[in-house]
C-alpha cells in the first residue's frame, strides 16, 4: 500500500499557530493532505501530532491520527525521527492486516506547495525505477546559490560561508547568480520514499536523510515551507497560480452562488444527508459543496469530463467521490445503475453532442422515485444549439484554459417531447425571463432560464406525467398544450 503520513505539531516559537493559520479559507494544514487525498494511488493517509486541532483537521480530511509522542514533538526533536516513527506504527499497522507498505508519501503541516498531478508523478517514476530511494519535489532558487552564502565572522564581518575554493578557480568565478548553474532546492512539499530510506536512516544524505541517497528530483516553481508569518503572501500567490483557486474563482462553490432557479427546484427535492447524489453538472464539485452545507448530503459522486478537473474537485472536496469520464461514454460498470436519489447535470446540455442520447444515459443512473435535474436555456422560438450561431467562452481550467463552448436555446416544445420518451412520473420546474450571459454570443435578447427535475417512475404511477411548472406563462401554455 502507498501511504500518506503529515508531520505536524503543536509548537512554534517563530510562528505560532503556523499549521492552522487561515490561508484563502482553509488551514495550511488542509492543503497537503487535500493533494493526498486527490492523488491516484494513494492508498491511505495519516496524521502524526500532539495537536487536538491538527488531530480534528486530519479527520476532517479523512486521515487516521499518529499520537506523537512528547519526546518528538519538542522544539529539539527533528523530523526525521518522527517520519521513522510514524512509519513504524503504519507498517505495524499493515502488517496486522496482512499488508505492507510499497511507497510513503511524506508531508508537512507547513509545507503546502504541491498537487495530487507531482505525487503520481513521483509514484510512477519509483515504480519505473525500482533503484531509485526517493522522489521528492525541488524548486529552483539561483539567487540563492551557495555562491552567495555569507557567514557573520568574530570580527563582525561577511565571509563567505563556503570557502570559494570549494567552486573552483576564483579568478573565474562571478556575481551573475546564474553563473554556476541552475541551483535546486528541496522545497519540502513532498518527499515519497521506500521503506528502506526510513528504515535506514542513518546512509541517507543529509540533511534530509530519509531521501535516501538515490533522489529523483520533482521540479515545480516556488515551493516552499512556511516559518515566517511574512510567507503567507507568497503563499497565496502560489495557490492562486494553481488550479485549485482558479477553479474556486471561476466555478460556484457554495449554496448562495447558485441561480435562483437552481436554488428554488433544488430545495423542494427533500435532499437530506442520507440523499446520494451522482453530479456531471459544469461546476460539478462545487455543487457538491452547496448541498452539503445546505442539506448535509454527504454520499456525493462527482463525475469530471477532465483529468485535471477531477483532480482538482478532489482537492476541493475530498470527501466526495471523484470519477473521470463523459456521462456518454462510459463504462456501464463504472457506476451502478438506477442507485442514486438525484443526478444533477446542471449546465451540461450545453456540451451534449445528442440531448436525448444524454438524457437517457443521465435518466439510467436515477433510482425509481428518484430525479433528475438539470438546467436549460428555453424559447417559444426555433432551438439554436449551432456553435457558430450562439456559444460562450469559459474558463475550462488549467490545461486547456479558456474554451467555446455552444450557447444552446431549446425550443420549449421540443424538450418536452425530449422529456417524454423518457417515461417519467412528473415533470417539474421553476424559470424565468433573463438576459442572456454578458459572455455568450446569441441572436437571443431574452431567454428563459430554467430548472426542471424529472421524477422517475415507480410501479403503480400513472401512464401519464404530471406537469407542474412554474415558468413563464407564453412558454407554459406552448409547453402544456395538447400537441405538444
């Protein structure tokens, strides 16, 4: 098994309270295991500390909690140690159940610049280089060369720290700080490592001897581990830089963020935290987010058409259930079908290649009894779902950045009938007229924004779908009238 351990601990006399200090909305120490937990391959993780709310944070992200001892958790004592200690209780651990540990992924409370994308980095290339002791994650950093390193002598004054000797002929040496090459550092944002590094600590190379002496180097940009309170600003920068604050900017996150449409239908499907919900909706992760903490729905499978996307909702939301793949195009033992009270699609009609095909493919994973909801742009006009005619340009994350996507307006009648071959036991739904998005290109000036949830059918329902829909009066006549 490949297992996560994050050393953190209650003291710190540079900066107190460092491990829990709020950066963009979470705790520094929610970042490191966020990446763990989205991480493919990572089998479990842990938490090492002597801290009560360290121990509730690592919980909270789905970790196993490592009391460490007082005698590991003192100013003196080094990380080092309590790395060997929190493996040897793991493979302990694994041992009793008959498992051993294959690679540990080793983590700071404090050290939070890395993603779930240079941990799969690093798994793959120590499973393709069984000789290889570590991969871990380097940053370069040419300014500070050990060029430039000065020590305070008795006398008061610099001296180099390094005798210059050590560089070669300082006749040819130079203060350009790229003159001696590009210089790298271990940032501390990860460290994934065999059993032997910390089961041999003492042939590791200092100063970070459970690297091993065989270091596979994971190079980012900027990574670093926080001290200093004047750190957290570069810190921001770095998070903001990755996807997870992009997505967290250009996708809703919370309950409040979503349409009052969206809101409206959702609050009357009598979700609880029991409810399981499979989501393939465009801000699908976020959604997620906005039921839970409104009705405390916690059984939440997120399906992602993008590998970083999914990634990245793993990250946001680690509790949930993250899958990769087109609702289309999926394996059918993927998901299970008829399983889930509500599959939410909100947004991703604009993306079918077919809307019935999407449909009923979205209609199979519904329960009976159990609905389905998605949103729709609607016209008593011609559809218009031509990309030339009527699209929106969206942010689509980091590998592929701003995207066109169709901007598509359904004749109201015609989803109806769409609607219908579903079987369903009632159609229903709330909208209203609006502008269209100041992004999109449209010949619409008004389209009607709306959410219909379709209940699927139970023995003994009626042949008949109820219709209750409050939407405006035009589009519900056409929408209801006898040949619709």
């Amino acid at each position: 098994m490949i297992c996560a351990l994050l050393l953190g601990r209650e003291g710190s006399s540079g900066f107190p309270g460092k491990n829990i200090t709020p950066v963009l909305g979470r705790p520094l120490a929610a970042y490191p295991l966020m990446a763990a937990r989205a991480a493919k391959g990572v089998d479990r993780i842990y938490v090492s500390t002597d801290s009560q709310k360290l121990k509730e944070i690592g919980r909270e992200h789905g970790a196993r909690i490592i009391d460490r001892p007082a005698h590991l958790a003192s100013k003196q004592a080094l990380g080092e140690d309590a790395y060997v200690h929190g493996y040897e209780v793991i493979r302990d651990e694994l041992a009793r159940e008959g498992n051993t540990v294959e690679l540990m992924v080793l983590l700071f409370a404090n050290a939070v610049t890395l993603t779930p994308q240079i941990i799969e980095q690093g798994i793959g290339v120590l499973r393709e280089h069984p000789d290889y002791d570590s991969a871990v994650t380097v940053s370069c950093y040419n300014m500070w060369s050990p060029l430039r390193a000065r020590k305070i002598g008795e006398d008061g004054l610099l001296h180099p720290f390094v005798p210059f000797e050590v560089f070669g002929d300082p006749a040819k040496l130079n203060c350009d700080r790229d003159s001696q090459g590009d210089v790298w550092f271990a940032d501390m944002g990860v460290s994934i490592v065999r059993p032997r590094c910390l089961e041999n600590l003492h042939m590791g190379l200092l100063p970070q001897k459970w690297m091993g002496r065989k270091i596979y180097p994971l190079k980012q940009w900027g990574g670093f581990d926080v001290d200093e309170a004047w750190q957290i600003p570069m810190l921001q920068t770095w998070l903001q830089a990755h996807e997870v604050e992009r997505f967290s900017k250009a996708h809703r996150v919370s309950w409040s963020q979503y349409y009052e449409s969206e809101r409206t239908v959702l609050a009357r499907l009598g979700l609880t935290e029991a409810s399981r919900v499979l989501d393939f909706s465009y801000d699908c992760g976020g959604l997620g987010l906005g039921l839970r903490e409104q009705f405390g729905v916690h059984h939440y499978t997120a399906l992602c058409a993008r590998k970083h996307r999914a990634q990245t909702v793993g990250m946001l939301y680690p509790e949930a259930r993250v899958v990769e793949g087109e609702i289309q195009s999926l394996a059918e033992e993927t998901l299970q079908p008829e399983a889930y009270d509500l599959v939410a699609g909100l947004g991703a009609t604009d993306t079918a290649g077919s809307l019935e095909a999407l449909l009923r493919r979205a209609f199979s994973y519904v329960r009976p009894g159990g609905l389905f909801v998605s949103s729709f742009r609607l016209t008593d006009r011609g559809t218009v779902a031509d990309p030339e005619l009527s699209y929106q340009d969206l942010d689509a994350g980091a590998e592929t950045g701003i995207e066109r996507t169709p901007y598509v307006v359904l004749n109201v009648r015609e989803l109806l009938a769409v609607l219908k071959k579903l079987g369903p036991a009632q159609v229903s739904g709330y909208g209203y007229w609006g502008k269209p998005s100041s992004t999109a290109v449209t010949p619409f000036q008004m389209v009607c924004f709306a959410v219909l949830a379709v209940r699927k059918r139970c023995p003994g329902d009626g042949p008949t779908p109820g219709i209750e829909l409050e939407i405006p009066e035009n589009l519900l006549k056409t929408m209801t009238s006898p040949d619709a």
